[in-house]
C-alpha cells in the first residue's frame, strides 16, 4: 500500500511531503528541518519516498535545458521556474490525498523537543534492496573505438551556461570537462569566499564528501596487491577489540556497504570534536548487525571509518600519509588533503550567500573526511583507467555491480555507481551521499564518467543547494550535441 494512503493520520509523514520542497532548497527552517530529518533517520518508508522524488526531479530537470535564444539570464530563470513548477507537480500528483494543513505544522513544531531527544534510538540509515547480484558481470568503463568531433565553440557554449546557472543561484564553484586525454574545459565561477572577494577557480579546494571513499577504496585494494590484506578477509584479523556479532562482516562487506553495522553519525548522540577512530567504533560495537552480512545493501559509514584504521593498522602509517606517498604525490595532487589551514579551503554556502554550518572534519575519518581540486580529480579519475594505480583486475573489481540500487543504477565499491541516463551510460560518485546525512554542509560534488563517449565531468560546488548531476547533463548536452 503507498506510503501516503497507509499513513494518511501521520502528520510527521504529511510534513515530508508538503515540505519536500523547501527541504530540498534549503529554505526550511532550522527547527522544522531538524524534525524532518529525525524522521527520516527512523522512517525507512520515508526515506525511500525521499529517493524517489528525487530521482523523479532529477530526471525532470535534466530534460529542461535554457534556450540559447533567450539568453542564458533569461533562460535560466525560465528554467528555474519550470523546473520548480514541475516538480511540485511530480510530488502532488504522488500524494493524490487530502491533508490536514494548519495543524500539522503546530503540532510538528511542539514536538521538536521530545523528536530530537529521541536520536538515540536505533534507525537503518539506508534503502534495503534486493540481495547482492550472485555472478556480477565485469563491465569496463573504457573509452569507445569511435568518438564523434566536438561542436565548434563547444568552450564558449559551456562558459555561457555556467555564466547564466551562477548569475541565476543555481551554481557556484569550479567544473572541468575532458574528452579523452584532452582538458576541453576548465573554470570557476562565484566565489569561494563572498567575503574576501576570493573567487572559485580550477585550483579552489572543495569539500568532497563521500568522494573520499573512493581514495579509500583505491588504498585497500593496493594494500591487497601488496599481498598485505584481501578483501574476503574477516575485519575482527584488524581490529583489537571486534565485537563477537561481527565475525562474519568482511572487508568485501564494508566496500559494498553490506556489513549490516550500524552507522555511527547517528548513534550515540551529537559527536565530538576530535573523536579517535576507536572511539566512533566504539559508538556501535555493542549494537547487532541491522541483517546478515552480503545480504543486504544499506549505506552505512561506518564501514568505511573501519577501513581507515584496517589501513593504518596493514600499512603502519596513517591513513593521510599512506594515501599521500600512494595516491596523492605520484599523481602530482597538489591540492588534496585532510587538514586544511584558515582560509585554504572555499567556503560552503546554504544557499546565496547564506552560510553554511562549519563541520568537524575528524568524524568523518575515511568515509567523507578529504578535499580536493576539479584538476587533482580529473588526475584520479584518469589514472584509473590505466594501471597507473590499481591493476586492471583490481579496476575491474572496484567498478563491478554489486547490488541494484532503486533508481535504476548499480552500486560498485565505496561512492561508486554505474548506470545509464538519458540513454548515455555513466558511473560517478557523488560527494554528499544520503539526503538526510549532509556530511559536507554547504558542498556539493560530482565525478562523472560517460565510457562511451570518453567524457568525464567534474563539479565542485561550495552551495548546499545546487545538484552537480543536474548540471552535469547540461555539460553533456552542451558537449555532444545532445536535443
């Protein structure tokens, strides 16, 4: 039975759905928004409603680009308005209900109180799919024989579009676009600090969130080519204190984020700044396993703060330091790190200028902790797809399906997904994970790349409300001629 129509007396389920929206721009208040995300975190029906819609605005809005004839202010603000009138359209032709109106807001908002008392109770703090593919077939995302030629004054053409999305509030950071080996496209817009006067450009360091499960991703199976771990191995061979509940989970487990381990950004109450690995771990060692481990996927970022320390522990060497003499130095990435000094860093925004809440980097230990460049990105991304860093077997490993995921992609290891939009295949990883996590407040990122077309596209944003993969879409039919 639908979500609505079997909750229909809820007012915390109306609440997710009339102020989806606002939730989504960032324009809810800070009361109301921390009532709406403690119900995502116990309501998985709720969650998956979430995801839908945003799929479903996603898609919408990929279909709705700026007409060049009306020049890109004036475009934009069409399409903002389209975009916005179509999506409330989406949404309420999926309540289709009647609701209480003026008194589920009240009641909500009496409620904030004993809603935040309650974080400590336990929540599943992803979407449960179906069970892992038993014999995934290995798709290589290799460039394609045939690539077609650029359209003339295809830099121009970007330049004007990223002009009218950052004159009309729907961008502001730094894209790079590449074909191939060659940069096509490499720029900044906004400001990476309004206060300063600083502007963004393709050296400003970003906020990548989950993008750094990527780089952890990298570093576990080099350790393994090293013949120092394996990814079948039991996690309890690393850890000096593993709960008897976890004797099962392995490191293939926490890549595919189908441990079952609970996730300890939301358990425990609030964190603390300078927590230690151990003491995160600590936050969850005594609760159960969500489900049996390979059974299910269910994000989680736990795992990968345990596959940070499995790192320090094979390698004898912090977690930064191995991934600055393995990944970071051989690839010349200058502009990526863990701990930045005042003022190295852009400045994450809400929404205009609004500011963003500064968070504490050191919770967010091998799961969404890392900054980085669109130029140190684009160095990765390339030398994944050579042998660079990772042999070919292990490339095929990190980037083999795993599960399904609910719109229509499929989960790889870490940030990872592979699917198709739009008729175009791509596999990208997406820096702020969750809609009810917002590990990186303030940033917004993308990793994108089209196999077939031998494009990759870099976004990073230092606004909160903007979507990378949106733009991203443009970027593409911009590039490729795409109606």
């Amino acid at each position: 039975m639908p979500l609505i129509q079997r909750k229909r007396g809820s007012v915390t389920e109306h609440f997710v759905v009339t102020q989806f929206d606002a939730y989504q721009d960032g324009t809810l208040a800070q009361t109301e928004r921390a009532v709406y995300e403690q119900h995502l975190k116990s309501c998985r029906e709720c969650r998956d409603w979430v995801r839908h819609q945003e799929n479903l605005v996603a898609r919408l809005r990929m279909e709705l680009a700026p007409a060049v004839v009306l020049g890109p202010a004036a475009a934009a603000r069409i399409q903002q308005d389209l975009y916005h009138a179509m999506r409330r359209a989406v949404i309420m032709n999926n309540v289709r209900a009647s609701f209480a109106g003026a008194g589920a807001l009240a009641l909500l908002i009496l409620a904030v109180g004993a809603a935040l008392w309650w974080q400590s109770s336990g929540f599943s703090s992803g979407i449960q799919v179906p069970a892992p593919l038993q014999a995934p077939s290995v798709e290589e995302f290799m460039p394609a024989q045939q690539v077609a030629p650029l359209n003339a004054g295809v830099a121009q053409e970007l330049d004007d579009l990223f002009h009218a999305y950052q004159e009309n509030g729907l961008f502001n950071g730094s894209v790079l676009v590449a074909r191939g080996d060659e940069i096509i496209f490499s720029e900044g817009y906004g400001m990476a600090d309004a206060e300063k006067g600083t502007p963004n450009t393709p050296q400003t360091r970003f906020r990548i969130g989950i993008i750094t499960q990527t780089f952890t991703t990298a570093a576990i199976l080099q350790l393994q080519e090293q013949h120092k771990l394996t990814v079948d191995d039991p996690i309890c061979q690393y850890l000096d204190a593993c709960p008897a509940g976890w004797e099962e989970v392995t490191i293939q487990h926490l890549l595919t984020h189908s441990s079952g381990i609970a996730d300890y950004l939301f358990e425990g109450g609030p964190l603390s700044a300078g927590s230690t690995p151990d003491q995160l771990v600590n936050r969850v060692s005594d609760m159960p396993l969500q489900f049996e481990p390979g059974s299910e996927y269910n994000y989680s970022n736990s795992g990968f703060l345990i596959l940070g320390m499995i790192i320090e522990r094979v390698a004898g060497q912090p977690y930064l330091t191995f991934l600055q003499e393995n990944i970071f130095d051989p690839l010349e990435m200058d502009g990526t790190g863990l701990d930045a000094g005042p003022g190295e860093l852009a400045v994450g925004y809400k929404f205009g200028s609004t500011k963003a809440e500064e968070i504490e980097i050191s919770p967010l230990f091998g799961t969404a902790s890392l900054y980085s460049t669109v130029e140190d990105l684009y160095r990765f991304r390339q030398a994944l797809q050579t042998d660079q860093l990772l042999s070919q077997a292990s490339r095929d490993q990190m980037f083999a399906p795993y599960f399904p995921l609910n719109w229509g992609f499929n989960a790889n290891y870490g940030a990872w997904a592979e699917g198709t939009i739009a008729g175009r295949r791509l596999s990208y990883s997406r820096g702020d994970g969750p809609v009810y996590y917002n590990l990186t407040q303030g940033f917004q990122s993308s990793l994108i790349n089209y196999p077939d077309d031998d494009l990759t596209v870099i976004i990073l944003e230092n606004l909160g409300s903007a979507d990378p993969l949106v733009t991203a879409r443009e970027v593409v039919r911009t590039v490729l001629g795409d109606e």
